[in-house]
C-alpha cells in the first residue's frame, strides 16, 4: 500500500510540474489546491503561494525542464505527506493526474528548421545542445 502512495503522489507531482507555465498550469493549480482544503485555510493559502512562487521559477528559467526536475521530488515528497494524513484523498489525487496527464500529452511542440545554401541547422527543444566542430574547444 506504501507503494501505492508513493506511486500516485509522484504521478501528481508530475502533473503539478509538468503544468507550470503552460496553458494547463491554472487548472491544475486549481485542482491541487482543492485537495488541501481539508487542512484549512492557512494551509491551502500557503500550499497557494508555494505553488505560485515555483511556477514563476519554471516560467523565468533558462532551462524549464531542469527547474522542473528539481521541484519534482519537493511536490511527490508534499503529496505524499497529504495522502498519509488524509487517505480518503488518492481518488481526487488519482482523478486530477487522470484528467491532467491526458491534457498534457495533447500539448505538442512544433519546430520547423530549414537550412539553405549548404547551410547547417543546430536545433534542440527541451534542453541544451554543445556543438563542437573542428578547430573549436
């Protein structure tokens, strides 16, 4: 049953991640914050602000991805924490990632490149890429 739990909150923290700075990311607030309601105000404005500040991190990143990444563990860690408290919550916790997850795969990402006149196009979405030629360190 652990498994279970731990499972499902790292589902969600994917979801809350994944949503920050894209079209999804209100909704998901949304739904995440509802799940905290059980714990009061203040906890729910404060889990709020938390929220707030990390999707500003993602948003104003060089690297979304690697912000992303780093926040991960700290939502999968929260999620947890709140389904141990109040386990009647994993079917809300499960209907936000079920909802949410096929939204997410539905974003898609498009990058024309075209190189002309003996051209080379260096191109990468979602991360960093070195290119090294010949003579250059």
């Amino acid at each position: 049953m652990e498994q279970e739990l731990v499972t499902l909150a790292e589902s969600g923290a994917a979801v809350v991640v994944g949503a920050m700075a894209t079209d999804l990311w209100q909704s998901v607030k949304d739904g995440t914050l509802a799940l905290f309601h059980r714990l009061g105000r203040d906890r729910q404005r404060t889990v709020a602000e938390q929220l707030d500040r990390n999707a500003e991190l993602v948003r104003d990143a060089d690297r979304p991805e690697e912000a992303r990444r780093a926040l991960f563990a700290f939502w999968a860690l929260e999620l947890a924490a709140l389904l141990r408290q109040d386990p009647e919550l994993r079917p809300e916790l499960a209907g936000l990632v079920d909802e949410f997850r096929g939204e997410q795969q539905r974003l898609a990402y498009t990058q024309n490149n075209t190189a002309h006149d003996r051209g080379t196009v260096y191109a990468v979405q979602h991360g960093d890429q070195r290119v090294v030629r010949n003579g250059d360190s």
